[in-house]
C-alpha cells in the first residue's frame, strides 16, 4: 500500500478563507492523531483544530495557466501539531482529519492525489462585506461570522488571553502532515503564501456536526479569522520514513 504524497506542486486563489478554531483537551486530540505526530498545546492542556472555510480559485499544477484551474468550495477540518523529521528538525504544521467539496470531481481528485479524506456535500454560502453565512444539510454545519471595524472579544470560554496569542492557531501553517501506517511513511507538504493577514471576526452561529460527533468531551469556541485573496502554493510532497 502506498500512500497518495501530492506528485506535483499546486498553485491556487484563496478568495475567501474564514477559520473557526476550537480548543479541546489535549489527551482527547491526541489520540485521534498518528504517533508520529504530536499536538501543538497551550500551557500543555489545551490542543486545537480547525475548520477552515475556504472559496478555492483556479486550483490548478504548478506552472498551468490560471483560467485551467478549478474553483469549489473547500471546508476542512485539521489538527495542529508538530513533526520532527529525520534529520531532527522540528516542524509545525496541520493533520488533516477530513475534507469537505461540494463538487464531485474534487472529491475524486483530492483523493486521488491526497490522503485527506474528501466527500461532496451541499454547501451554500451567503457573503457580503460585512458577514458570511456557511450552510451544509449533509456536513450537519451551520456558520455564520461577522466582520466588525473595531476587534471584537474572543468567544467565551476561549483559553487565549488575546487576539496576538489566538493568531499562532489561525493558519495556515508552513506544513501539512500525511501518516501511512502500512509503510510508516510520513508526507510533508510545504506550503507559501505571498501574504496573510487575519482579521479577528465575530461568530454568530458555529454548529459543527463533525466536531460533535469526534466525542472530545469539553470543546470550546476559540477564535475566528476571515481574509481574502490570498494566492497560495503547495510544494511536490515529499516522504520520509518513520523510526519511532
């Protein structure tokens, strides 16, 4: 068994990325995570996901023109965690629990070329300048965030002590990690942005089927970030093999 490990690079538009990001009891996330993998905390008790929100454009190999690439809807859901490689180099990066599109071929593509779990659900998306509202029936997901001119509070209950300290968990981070059990094959994928710069927003509703049903016990609403038109790369995975 060999594991999908991103063959070529990825060019794409990020033309709308919002990241909700929950805190949940680091022993509970890190058992969902591969031993090669370990979580990144805070104080060492709480771990975070995820769920990213993202109007994908023109998705297409490294080095195709713009107007071949593929636009969809991408949510996914992912773990922060570290890596240390071969050499002895740590590495911070994101685990990837489960993909959402809601076109079919890019369930089978991401899939194919990927192991980050894809399926095709129904997702609509209202936006304006001010707020956005992201609806799946099938996801069980329901998110609604708005834009405000002054930064609003963190949620309730979020374990940060400020917007600084919650914006080491909005994303993206340099690495996405890839675990073959079968070969204990690991996959880096390195990915560059030309900017990214998060603006705090408000959540007014963040139901999230998928993070319900993982049964982490206390989760909590941390953060929320919003940007727009970030162009984004992903370098050719590469692969290593673990000696743990």
């Amino acid at each position: 068994m060999t594991i999908a490990h991103h063959p070529f690079g990825i060019d794409a538009l990020l033309s709308r990325t919002t990241v909700l990001t929950f805190a949940a009891p680091a022993a509970a996330l890190q058992r969902l995570l591969p031993a090669c993998l370990t979580l990144d905390t805070l104080d060492d008790t709480w771990g975070f996901m995820a769920v990213a929100l993202v109007q994908t454009r023109q998705l297409r190999p490294q080095g195709l023109p713009a107007w071949l690439g593929h636009s969809f809807f991408l949510i996914g859901y992912r773990v922060f965690v570290r890596y240390t490689t071969a050499a002895g180099k740590r590495l911070r990066g994101l685990y990837i629990l489960g993909s959402e599109t809601d076109k079919r071929h890019m369930q089978w593509l991401g899939n194919l070329l990927t192991s980050y779990h894809y399926r095709t659900v129904d997702i609509r998306q209202t936006a304006t300048a001010t707020s956005q509202a992201i609806l799946s029936r099938q996801a069980g997901l329901c998110i609604e965030v708005e834009n405000l001119i002054d930064e609003p509070e963190l949620p309730d209950g979020s374990p940060f002590r400020n917007w600084q300290q919650a914006r080491r968990f909005a994303g993206p981070l340099p690495f996405t990690f890839s675990w073959c059990p079968a070969t204990k094959q690991v996959v880096i994928v390195e990915g560059e942005r030309e900017e990214w710069r998060p603006q705090p927003v408000r959540v007014v509703a963040a139901e999230v089927a998928f993070i319900r049903n993982l049964g982490l016990g206390e989760v909590r609403l941390a953060s929320a970030f919003t940007m727009q038109n970030i162009p984004y790369r992903w370098k050719k995975g590469r692969t290593e093999t673990w000696a743990g």
